[in-house]
C-alpha cells in the first residue's frame, strides 16, 4: 500500500508543464509577424511589443537571436536609435525560431 503522498503526487501534473512559456524569441517574432512597417527599432519594441520587453537589455537580447536566426537585418544606425532592424517577411505559416 502506498502512502498519501505518492498518490497525491501521481494526480499532479509535473511542475514543467504548468509553467511552460513560450521563448522570448518566438514572441518577438510572432509579434513581428503583424508589424506593418518594414524597420523596427529598439524603441518600437518596447513601446509596441509584448510587456516582457519592456527591459531593453532583453529586447536587445532577443533581437540578436532573430538576427541569428535570419528574421530580422541590423540596419545603420540613426543618432536617437542605435538599435534598428530591418524585418526579414518569409513565406512561412507559422514561423518558428530554431533554439
């Protein structure tokens, strides 16, 4: 016979699949998906983008690994926005950021 706590656990889901979400990539790019001009800058991102990048140091982040990724071109930088890009349209779907 088990014990109370080994059937309880056995009822629970694990904790990973609770708190799954989605990488900070992906948002980013699905949120680029919709954007309607053809550049995006440092300060677009976090005045239009999803909250979570609201912290320019994981805007920034997260854009270089779409830059990796080939999704967004670093474009020459302007005097009040040094971080700008250019959004890379493919005829994806649903577009996914490899890891």
């Amino acid at each position: 016979m088990s014990n109370l706590f080994d059937r309880l656990d056995r009822k629970r889901t694990p904790a990973e699949e609770k708190t799954q979400q989605p990488d900070h990539a992906q948002l980013l790019l699905d949120f680029l998906q919709r954007w309607a001009k053809p550049t995006i800058s440092l300060r677009d991102i976090r005045i239009w983008g999803p909250r979570i990048f609201r912290d320019p140091k994981r805007a920034i982040d997260t854009a270089q690994v779409l830059v990796r990724n080939q999704w967004l071109n670093p474009t020459k930088p302007r005097r009040r926005e040094p971080y700008r890009w250019q959004v890379v349209r493919k005829l994806v779907v649903h577009p996914t950021v490899e890891p």
